[in-house]
C-alpha cells in the first residue's frame, strides 16, 4: 500500500510541475515561496553588458536574469536556480538544475544580476517559454537564508546573419552605372529598421592598410531605408556610380555600415564591404558608311571609331536588309578594335533574286567582347545608294570583238612587213 502512495504522490509533483512549465507561470510555482525582498526585471540571452541572438543547437550559452533589491537592508550570497523546459539543460550537464551565483553583495535599492549557461537542443523552435527561477540570499546583519520565486517567459530569438553582395559585379570606367547591391537575412530571426550608409573612413580600426579605394569614384546615393527583412529573404536597392580611369581593370570596394534591431531589440551595427570588378570602357560609333565599286563589285565601306580606353576583342561587321531591301546578309571579321585608329570595314553586295538599285535602308552590327568576354552588340541604321554598273546593259559591247581584232591585225601586218623585207635582201 505505502509503495501505491508514493508513487501517486510523485506523480502529481511531477505533473503540477509540467503545469508550471507550459502555463509560463500561471499556477503554483514547483518551489515554495516566502519572502519578497527582492524583484524580477529581466531575462534573456547574453550577459549584462549584451544581449545576444540564439537559435537551435547552441551550445554553453549565457542566460541573464536581473533583479532588483527592493528590501530595506543589503544582501549577500546570492545563489540562483533556474528551472527551464524540456530541451535545455546546464552547460555542465549535471542534473536539470541550472545553477549560479553572483559574485557581489547588492545593495539596497540597486539592481543585480545572475548569469547561467545553457544548451540548447536542435529541435528547440524559435518562440517563447516559460521559466521559473529560484533565489537564495541573506540580509547583512542577519542569519538565516530567505528564497524568492519568480516565474517568467524568455524567448529563443534566432539568429540573424547579414549579408551583402552585388547583383552584377561589374562596373565600367568612364561612365556611371546603374547598379543594384542585394542585402539577405540568411539566418532565423527578423531584423527591422535597415538603414544603410556609405561609410567615409578608408582604413580599418586595426591596420594602416586601406581597405577601401572610394576616394575619387562618385556615389550619388549615399544613405537606404530598407524597413524589415524576414528570415531567409532579401532586399535590393539601387546605387549609381561613376568609376574614374585609374580604377580600370581593379576592384572597387565600396565599404557599407548597415544598423538594423535585433530580435532582442537591441540596435546593432555591422560593416559590410561589396566588391566590384572595373572593366575598361569601350564606346564604338560608325561613320563614313558609302557604297563604292570595286573590281566589278560594289562595296559597302565604313569605319569604326573607339572612343574610350580598352580594345574591342573579336570584331565582327555585318550588313542586314531593311525594309523592302533584298541585300543579303554579309558578314566581315575585324578582329580587334582598337581605342588609336579607325577600323576600316568592306562588304559585297549581294541580292536575293533579281538587282534593286538606287536606295536601301540597311542595318550594320557590329558584334565584339570586352575583357570578361561578354558579347556586345552595336547597330547602325543607314541609307545606301546602290547605283547601276557601267557595264550593265542589254546591248552587246563591241568593243570585247573590236580590240582583239585591231591587236591581231597588227601583229599580221607586221609579221608580213618583216619577210617582205627580208625576201626583198635576199633577191639584191
């Protein structure tokens, strides 16, 4: 019988326990409660200096609770219990008693604090629990050992992680780009109120060497109001800027301090530096398109400027009918396009079916790539006068039969001329 007893009695410890626990406090406490001489004011991840963000799977991680002394005397040798669900446990591993104790007395009046170590497990989700905390002290000037209970929600926040980079990570000198740099929130806490800026300071806290080489390169926007961004999500906003010629072929460093709350509430800064690789810049315009002839074809010709500081590599030209034009698509490698000199261009004119001439509209491509070898494309629309060949007709062109015959006459005549004499100095 006294076996049946105890064991029932155990029982409904353990489930007025659990009720605590999942009632974040509501009911009665699984310590017993006397004395009121101090206050719960807060708990949380982090120490008392910081608190910080954790999520699932952490581990030795420091739990802050602070109180304060709301006695009329000091007290001393404060030791501190703390009761959490299932899923946490002391960083020991002893026991589920989570243990600790301050290091100084607190006085009257003033607040003090107690900092436990907990792990967490993996399947602990991001959300509040319930807590309960036991405190034992003394009063200076007095025996004895008075406890207080307090019950209290504390919430595993997640962690946020930041992160920059850009979309395209190319930028070109001489010109200024219309770019985008995406921020992403790649952990499990949200943070609000992003606000971005471009950070004036060229070198690092630690080090004289630079970090960053902004110093002649324009930003127009320099500060970005993102709002909120979500777990596992992320914003875009846009930067224009103007890179000077001796940045070409180099990596800009654009150096951002974003600020932004926490899941705890806290306002943190960090420093993020996005990189962006500086192409040459290569500007080409077409100019002194003409139609010529030449060894019985016509041509069209051109030339092809570069205007800016970097080479045009595998240069193609090519000619395309407009219209109601039936020029056939001709095609010239150039090679490449160099920023000192014009690039001269030739190509035949062809027709599918029967000749048009007098006017064509026409399209000319030219198709090259820059230094990461991206293909670029620039058209030119032009007007061409294609005009009728010389010897284009339908009557027969006697001098094709006229010239060889006067050639031949002569060699005859002076063939015959020259034995004449010869049989004339044999006869003397």
């Amino acid at each position: 019988m006294l076996p049946i007893f105890a064991f029932f009695l155990l029982s409904l410890t353990f489930d007025d326990t659990y009720a605590q626990i999942q009632n974040g406090g509501f009911g009665d406490s699984p310590f017993e409660r006397d004395f009121g001489d101090v206050k719960f004011l807060d708990a949380y991840f982090g120490t008392l200096d910081k608190k910080i963000e954790i999520e699932s799977g952490d581990k030795n991680v420091p739990f802050t609770v602070v109180f304060a002394n709301v006695g009329s005397q000091d007290i001393t040798g404060i030791r501190g219990q703390l009761l959490l669900p299932f899923g946490f446990s002391p960083s020991d591993g002893l026991g589920t008693m989570i243990r600790a104790d301050s290091d100084s007395n607190s006085s009257a009046g003033e607040h003090f604090h107690l900092t436990f170590f907990v792990n967490i497990e993996k399947n602990i989700e991001i959300q509040q629990y319930p807590a309960t905390v036991k405190l034992d002290y003394s009063r200076l000037r007095e025996s004895g050992i008075r406890t207080s209970f307090t019950d209290f929600d504390f919430k595993v926040t997640g962690d946020s992680i930041i992160n920059v980079k850009a979309v395209n990570p190319f930028l070109t000198s001489l010109k200024f780009n219309n770019i985008k740099i995406e921020i992403s929130n790649d952990g499990t806490a949200p943070i609000s109120n992003v606000d971005i800026i471009v950070k004036n300071t060229q070198t690092t806290t630690t080090t004289t060497t630079s970090t960053t080489n902004i110093e002649n390169v324009i930003i127009l926007e320099s500060n970005w109001d993102i709002g909120n961004i979500e777990p596992k999500s992320l914003q875009t906003f846009p930067v224009t800027v103007y890179v000077p010629e001796n940045l070409k072929d180099d990596t800009l460093r654009i150096p951002l301090s974003i600020s932004y709350y926490n899941a705890q509430g806290d306002k943190q800064t960090v420093e993020k530096i996005v990189d962006f690789f500086v192409k040459g810049l290569i500007e080409l315009k077409i100019f002194n398109v003409d139609v010529i002839e030449l060894s019985g074809t016509q041509m069209v010709i051109g030339e092809i400027i570069n205007e800016g500081n970097e080479d045009g590599l595998f240069g193609f030209v090519s000619i395309d009918s407009k219209g109601d034009s039936n020029i056939i698509s001709t095609t010239q490698f150039i090679d490449e396009i160099e920023i000192d000199a014009p690039v001269p261009f030739n190509l035949p004119i062809e027709f599918d079916g029967e000749a048009k001439y007098g006017e064509h509209d026409v399209t000319i491509t030219v198709r090259y790539k820059d230094s990461i070898r991206d293909e670029i494309f620039l058209t030119h629309d032009s007007t061409i006068f294609i005009e009728k060949p010389s010897n284009d007709n339908n009557e027969f062109d006697f001098t094709i039969i006229i010239i060889p015959i006067f050639i031949i006459s002569g060699i005859i005549f002076y063939i015959l001329r020259k034995r004449k004499n010869t049989e004339s100095k044999i006869i003397d």
